[in-house]
C-alpha cells in the first residue's frame, strides 16, 4: 500500500480506501452474511488498507466494528456519516453519533461526515449541526470534521466550494472521474491552500464497469451536442487509453482509479466491492503509476467541459 496525509488531520491513510456503502454493502448488498462481509474487510485491512468509510445508512458500521476487532484501533481509520436535511435536528445528530459508536463497537470515530448536503441545506449544517461535531470532538467522540457532497444533484460542487472557504471541514468527500472533472479548477485547488483531506468517490461505478453504459451516455452527449459526432461512432471511446506495453491502462477500470488517485489533490480514492476478487483488482489498480500525460491531456481535451457524467449509484459488484 501507499500512504498519505489526510489533509491537517494529519493521519496516514492508505491512497485505497474502502467504500462500505452504495449497492454492495461490502458484500451484505449482493446477499453475503455478515461473516463473509466481515472477512472482506479484514482482506483490505491485510491488504494494507487503513480508511474504511461507512454511515449510518449504509447498514454497515455493525459489520466494520467486527472486523477492526482484529487489528489495533490506533491502526485503522473509521469514517462514518449521517444525513444532514433541516429534518435533522443537533438532538437528533447527537443521538446518531452516539448509536454509530455502538454499532463500531469503539470509542470514537475518526473522521465524521455531515452526509450528502445539498447546496440550500448547508447552512443548516454549517449554523445548527456544526456546534454538536465540536461538542463530540471536545468529548472525544470524534476526532475530525468532514463533509460529503450529493454529486448527482451538485454538479458544479456549490456546497463544497463554500464550504472549503468556511474553515470548520477537515475532511471533504467529492466526485471526481475522467468526465466529470469539475473539481480541478476550483475545489482541488481551494481544498489544497487550506490543507483539507479529500476522499474521491464515483471514480469508476457504472460508466466505466458496466458493459455498454459508457458508448450509451457518449452516444446520449453526442446527441445533445456535448460532444463531436465521431467520437459517438466510436466502437470504444476510451479506446486511447488501452495500452499496457507502454504505461497505458489494462482495462477501463484501471485507467479510470489511476486518474483519481494521481490527480493533485487526491488523498484517498473510494472503492466499493463485494467480492474478494473485485477488491483485490481494485487496490492494484489504485497502486499503478500515473496515465501517461498524453492521455490525460487527451481526457482533459474531450471531457474537460462536462459536469455530472458518471454519477449514478453504482451497482453490486
């Protein structure tokens, strides 16, 4: 594994991090038992990977606190979030840190997110959930302040843009991948000068996994005039990248985790997996060098201008 610092939280984390959410649950969304699961875990965990990201409604933070009984607490980071609406009171916050401890079986979490908050709740996030994060930090509850954003609803990352000049969020949580790239100009930098952690998600999920959905979503750009005709006749629009004699990718998958994890900026990249198999190519994938810079110039040129491709939920896996 390679490591590095999650922003002036100042932890080491390993650049893979596992998702415990979306379709697979870490195995318990695709019908795995709660003991599968829990190994699951532990094979990233030996694998060398130290971020586990769960919420509390994902499910999963009862399996997570299982399998981190079997390595020192001091080693692994937890991260866990819950939901942020105005319906979302401070007693109602604290009360669910307080259940998320229970179902981790630990003392305090590591780094806990405000979950998914839409641009005209952040305010109340900001104003009346902020004050009861401090009071669990103060009480040792929680260590660090994050922030998730609701990308397929934020395209143009409003919510995190404020929020990175606000100066309370250790941690943020963003969507970033080869065609939907809004983060570089903005967010990237800003959360870079201030020294704020960042988590990658939606690096891959269904457009560059699922057979067929990225020629669909091209084709449906194409036609809205997003973009060239050729590049919808293409058989295979990422094609450019596949070329592994020469420091190209082996797969779309690959190219799409080496393009998040070596963007400036990126601390740790998400991923999410119900399978041993699955997981294993995942964290290798995340551990190859840099595309070549052709290619990502070549990303940046056709894709550079696109907002909110590739942010639909993923599927199990």
């Amino acid at each position: 594994m390679e490591y590095s610092i999650l922003g002036r939280t100042g932890l080491e984390v390993g650049v893979a991090g596992l998702g415990c959410g979306g379709n697979s649950k870490a195995g318990l969304g695709a019908g795995r038992s709660n003991s599968e699961s829990v190994a699951l875990i532990r094979r990233a965990l030996d694998r060398g990977v130290n971020f586990l990201d769960t919420a509390r409604a994902y499910g999963t933070e009862e399996v997570v606190g299982e399998a981190i009984k079997a390595v020192p607490r001091g080693s692994v980071i937890v991260s866990s979030k819950h939901q942020a609406s105005p319906r979302v009171t401070a007693e109602k916050l604290a009360t669910e840190i307080d259940a998320s401890l229970r179902d981790l079986q630990t003392d305090y979490v590591d780094v806990f997110h405000l979950h998914g908050v839409h641009p005209e709740h952040y305010e109340h996030a900001r104003d009346v959930l902020v004050p009861t994060l401090l009071h669990a930090r103060d009480a040792g509850k929680i260590r660090f302040l994050g922030i998730t954003e609701t990308s397929p609803n934020d395209h143009g990352q409003t919510m995190l843009n404020r929020a990175a000049d606000d100066g309370c969020w250790d941690v943020m949580m963003l969507g970033f991948n080869m065609m939907h790239q809004v983060a570089r100009a903005r967010l990237l930098p800003k959360t870079m000068k201030h020294n704020i952690g960042t988590l990658i998600m939606f690096a891959v999920r269904n457009l560059f996994s699922v057979p067929g959905r990225l020629q669909e979503v091209v084709g449906d750009l194409v036609a809205e005039g997003s973009l060239p005709d050729w590049l919808g006749d293409a058989e295979d629009p990422l094609g450019f990248l596949i070329h592994p004699d020469d420091g190209g990718a082996d797969s779309l998958i690959e190219a799409a985790y080496r393009y998040a994890r070596h963007e400036p900026g990126t601390d740790v990249v998400l991923f999410g997996t119900g399978s041993v198999a699955h997981l294993e190519a995942n964290i290798d994938s995340i551990l190859k060098p840099p595309l070549l810079a052709s290619d990502t110039e070549r990303l940046a040129e056709l894709f550079g201008h696109l907002q909110g491709v590739g942010l639909d939920s993923p599927r199990s896996a």
